[in-house]
C-alpha cells in the first residue's frame, strides 16, 4: 500500500477537471488515500466517496477519473484490500459509462489510460476469490473471453453469472459463429447440469433467441415447481453487482419477462404454477406466481378468464398473503367477480395482510364488491377509504404493485347509492375538511354524483373560503344544480387562487347556479379572443353555453386549425357547441384516435374525442373501422401500471363500445 500512497501525492488532482463542478478534483485523492490506509479493514461504505468524485449518473468521464483509474485497479487487486468487490464493481461502471457516453464527455486521455491497463483488468477474470471473479464479468470483452473462462470455471456462483453473461453477449455478437459456440454450451447445460443451471440456461438461450422461453416451458415450470429446488437457487444465483443471491420467487419474476413477446404463453406459465402451488400448498411459488398474474393482467385483459376461477377459489387459502393478492385481482376484473360475492362479503372483517403491500384482505374484498355493486360492501365504506389518510400526510406504496383505490375511484361510480354514502362523507368533511388530504378527493365525488349530492351543500360551502379546496368546491355545487342555487353569491366571493381561468371558472359556475349569463359569456368569450392564457380553461367552458357563443366562433375555429394538441381537440368540441355542425369537428376530432391506434399511449385526449363523438353523434367509415380494431385488440387501453389501468380500460371500452353504435 505505501506504493500507492507515493504514486498518489506524484498526482496534481488539484489540476484536473472533476465530474461535478461543486465537487473539488482533489476529493478523488483524499478518498483514494483514506481507502488505501484502511486496507483489510476497508468496506463498501468506503468507497461511496470514490462513486461520488466519478458521478456516475452525468455519463461523464472527466480526466480526474482517468487518473484515478490506475489507482482503483491497484487497490481491486490487492489481496488484502478489504472492499475488493466493490472497487471491482466500480471498474465496470466505468467501462459501461465509458461505451455509453458521447464521446465528447469522455477525457481524451481515458482510452489510452484503459488500454495501458488491459492485462491487468482481465486478470481479474481469474482471481482467486469466486466473489471477485463473479463482479469482473462484465469487464470480459466478448463471448471468446467469456468462453475461456465457462472452460475453467468450477464455482457454481460464477458458472451461473458466466452463463447469463454468455447469453448476453451473444445476443450482442454481429457474428454467427460466437452465437453457435454459446448455443452449444447451452445445449450442453440443459442436457447435463442440475436443475438451477439449467433455468439459467434458458435465461442465457433467451437473451439471444427469444422464443427459447416458449419452447422450454414445460422444463421452467418443473423445475421452479419443485419444492425441493428453492434452497438451490439462494445456493447458487448470484449476478454481479448485487450482494445477495436470489431466491426462486426473485428468479420467476425475472423469468415472467421472458415470455414479454409471448403474453399467452406467460398465462400458460402462471397459471400453471399457481395450480401447482394450490397442489402443493406451496405459499411462497402461490404468492410469486399471483404477484406475475396480477403484472400480466394489467396488460393483457384476455388473461381475466384464466385467472378469475383461480383467484376465486384462493380466497380460502389459509395465508393472509395469498387471500390478499386473490381479493385485489378480484376487485381489478371488476363484475365479473360476482360469483364470488359470497366468499368476497365473507372477508369483509378479514385482517391479513400482504409484507410491505397496501390494506387488508377486508379492504380488497369491499372494495370487489363495489365494483361488483353488491351493497354489503357500503357500510363502513367511507370510513375505510379515509382510514389510511387519518392522522398521516400521505400513503407509502409503489404503483406498480397492488395497493388501495383512491377515494374517487371508489365512491363515484357509487352515485345510485349517493343516499347511503352521503352521511359519511359529509361527517368527514366537517370533522377534518380543512386541512384533511382527501378533501379535494371527496369534493370530486359530490361533484360527479351531481344533484344527488345536495344534502352535502352546507359541508361545500362551508370551504368556499379556503383556497385550497374553494375551486373544486365551486365545481360540486355547479353540479349540484338547481338545489345549490342560494350559494351563487357565496360562490362569487369564493377564495380561489388569484388566477386568471380560477376566476373564468368562478363566472362560469355563477351562471350555472342562476347569475348572470351575458356577463359570464363576455368575460369567457373576450379570453378566448385573446392570445393569452388561460386559453385552454376559456375554450373548455365556453362550449357550455351552446350556439349563445356563436359569435365567437371565427376565433374557436381559427384555435381549432392553428393551435397546439390540446387546444386543438379543446376548440373543435366548443366550434361544434356553438354551430350544431359536425364537420369541421368529427374530423378533428377522428385525429386523436389515430395515436392510440398506432399504439401510442395518448388515452386522455384519444377517450375525449370519443366522448364528443359520441355526443356528437356521427362518426365516419374509416373511424368506426380503427376502433372496431382497438377493441378487438389484446392490450390493455389504459397508460397505467396499477389498478387504475382496469379502471381506464373499462372506460375507454365503453366509450368506443359507445360509439360503435351510432348509426
């Protein structure tokens, strides 16, 4: 180490360029000297510094690092360097970050400096600790290199990795003759090697030839079925760059991806798994399996009629985890649960939970009889919904995973049970209105339950005055009709945040509780006749007032051909309100399909124009053609990862189911 030390002060760091322009050069040095004086006793937290000065987010190779590279390597292969692993895994970072960037943000001494250091960071491939050995892989150049190494190799936790990396780089060879040599190991694998290494060779196959996956299902599902193996797999699947090894359910979900271009063979997979799991009372493969299922379904709506009767029977399985995953996919497929209403009004009290997942199995299982319509689900609902937001500023949970429905999700389609649910949403907002998280969430509800929301009148307007709720409040007595037209004044004085559309808004919604019409038309309309925000909140409402803004209309149209996207779409509905005439509009509007069509992901604009389609009432051939093709496709309608994309789905469905049936 005291050769390192010397070399270290011959350097100028404080000469170099650094990474980051707040994070002093000479930071690189300090941090190499403070590792190279631990030594034995040096650890990953010791090297953070070091992963600091190299900043290996901004895809940048700064000449700092470049002279840092000799050191790095220096200390990765001394034997008694304690965080040898990591300086290693450092190493492939910068090989990786080096291949990726522009050229233009690599130092121009990097290359050389790599070069100069070649022998010494292949041997790497060679160490003799396996751990060293497994984290150099990605340092291998090709699938030669990498052969060498399958050659000789007898640790399994190298072997494993090696063969994923073979995979990988001959996915990544131009060449057939490599791609031949790797195909042959993995033959090999398959036909000799235990039942681990030959999942991994799968993985291996797949990287280069995609439909392995498929043909190799029936040898997937044996082995990772089989309770015998799990311990195998914690014994041997290690990747580099990560510290642990994986478990079997780690290693399905990775082998759920495999069959990403082949979505009914990925049905096949889980569902036979999950029926395995049932067999074997196996809890750990039935969660795993569930969690793809689940992942799949968000996707892929055919997967509903594999997975309804499996997550129906589950709901009886005696691990909180498993009822739990069953009641939320339940509750996602939405009607079609209700020949499992019973079991579902049965968990209604149930407490299980799923780890580090969102509510209970009783939380899943009402809200599955919601979108049931079964009314044993309503009492108690409001309060459970608020319950994850009382005394907490906000929920934990990752989208993509199962987790609770917002508030709204739950409660507007309820509005035929308006009646029922009102008192409680009301006790809420009286309680914990100001201040509460949901509020604006409860606001939304009354608003799309219209006049059937009334008795929450004096609770609404009691927030008039507080400008964090006053605009959605406005919106819930607009919506309320005739029964909230005593607030109209109130609603005029509201505290809305001093913005120009709040106040737009605020005219509109007078008019609509009985004030005066002309007036709130000159303030909407003269907006619209200016180039100024707020265009887009202006063009929304003046289409409100129907052929009474006709003279407006030059300028609508004129939005309508010159704006951007969204004021496009926003100005042929109001042209087509003010004229009574289809076209231009139907026209503009049959834009907006066509993303969707081609596959994009623009569904909020795309379920717009087919709500003016439809109300419109005209729609042309060649429309009617693409959306008989969307809704006969096999992908989810939705751009989202979670339950909301059943939610989306189902509404866009109907809308272009809506459609579909003009004359």
């Amino acid at each position: 180490m005291r050769t390192v030390l010397e070399a270290l002060d011959d350097v100028p760091w404080e000469k170099l360029e650094s990474t980051l322009g707040h994070h002093p050069a000479e930071e690189m040095g300090r941090a190499l000297r403070r590792l190279a004086r631990k030594g034995a006793s040096a650890t990953e937290e010791d090297c953070y510094p070091l992963f600091d000065c190299y900043a290996p987010g901004t895809g940048r190779i700064a000449s700092v690092v470049t002279a840092a590279l000799p050191f790095i390597i220096a200390l990765a292969q001394d034997a008694d360097m304690g965080a040898r692993t990591t300086l290693v895994q450092l190493l492939a970072s910068l090989s990786r970050t080096a291949a990726e960037a522009d050229p233009a943000l690599v130092d121009a001494g990097w290359r050389d400096a790599w070069r100069a250091q070649h022998p010494t960071i292949q041997a790497l491939l060679a160490d003799p600790r396996p751990d060293v050995r497994r984290e150099a892989l990605p340092l291998a150049e090709g699938v030669g290199v990498l052969l060498e190494r399958w050659h000789t190799e007898t640790d399994p936790t190298v072997r494993l990795p090696l063969l994923l990396a073979l995979g990988t780089a001959a996915a990544r060879s131009a060449r057939a003759e490599p791609v031949d040599r790797v195909r042959t190991v993995v033959a090999e694998v398959l036909r000799t090697d235990g039942p681990v290494m030959r999942i991994a060779a799968v993985h291996a196959w797949a990287a280069f030839d995609s439909r392995a996956s498929v043909r190799e299902l029936d040898r997937l599902v044996e082995v990772l079925s089989d309770p015998a193996v799990r311990p195998q797999f914690e014994a041997i699947w290690y990747i580099p760059d990560v510290e642990s090894a994986f478990t079997r359910e780690d290693v399905i979900s990775w082998t759920a991806y495999l069959f990403e271009n082949a979505p009914r063979t990925a049905l096949d997979f889980v569902v036979r798994l999950i029926d395995t799991a049932r067999r074997n009372g196996d809890t750990l493969l039935c969660r795993a399996a569930l969690d793809e299922a689940w992942r799949l379904s968000v996707d892929r709506p055919f997967a509903a009629s594999s997975l309804l009767p499996l997550a129906g029977a589950l709901l009886a399985d005696p691990d909180d985890g498993v009822r739990y995953r069953a009641a939320h996919l339940l509750a996602v497929l939405g009607s079609r649960a209700a020949p499992y209403a019973d079991e579902l009004a049965a968990l209604l009290d149930d407490p299980g939970e799923a780890d580090v997942l969102e509510g209970t199995v009783g939380d899943h299982a009402r809200w599955a009889l919601t979108r049931i319509g079964d009314v044993r689900a309503l009492p108690g609902l409001v309060e459970r919904l608020y319950a994850p937001y009382r005394g907490a500023g906000a929920r934990g949970y990752v989208l993509g995973d199962p987790h609770l429905p917002e508030v709204e999700d739950v409660l507007i389609p309820l509005g035929a049970h308006a009646e029922a649910l009102l008192p409680g949403v009301r006790e809420l907002l009286r309680e914990d209105g100001s201040g509460s998280p949901v509020t604006c969430r409860f606001l939304k509800v009354l608003t799309a339950w219209g006049p059937a929301a009334a008795p929450a009148l004096p609770e609404v307007v009691a927030l008039l005055g507080d400008a964090r709720y006053a605009f959605h409040a406005i919106d819930a007595l607009a919506a309320m009709g005739p029964a909230a037209k005593s607030t109209e004044p109130a609603v005029r004085g509201c505290a809305v945040p001093d913005f120009s559309g709040n106040h737009l808004r605020v005219a509109w919604a007078a008019w609509r509780l009985g004030g005066d019409r002309d007036s709130a038309l000159r303030l909407i309309g003269e907006t619209v006749l200016t180039e100024d925000e707020p265009l887009h909140v202006a063009l929304g409402l003046l289409g409100d007032f129907g052929t009474a803004a006709a003279r407006y209309a030059d300028r609508v149209r004129h939005v309508m051909e010159h704006g951007d996207n969204r004021l496009r779409l926003d100005a042929a509905v109001a042209l087509w309100s003010m004229t009574g005439e289809p076209e231009p509009t139907v026209s503009v509007l049959e834009e907006y399909l066509l993303p969707v069509a081609g596959g994009g992901d623009a569904y909020g604009p795309f379920l717009d124009a087919l709500r003016a389609l439809a109300r419109i009432g005209t729609v042309s051939p060649a429309a009617r053609a693409t959306l008989r093709t969307l809704r006969s496709s096999d992908r989810r309608l939705s751009e989202y990862g979670d339950y909301r994309a059943f939610l989306q789905h189902e509404e866009i469905s109907s809308a272009i189911d809506e459609v579909l049936a003009l004359p």
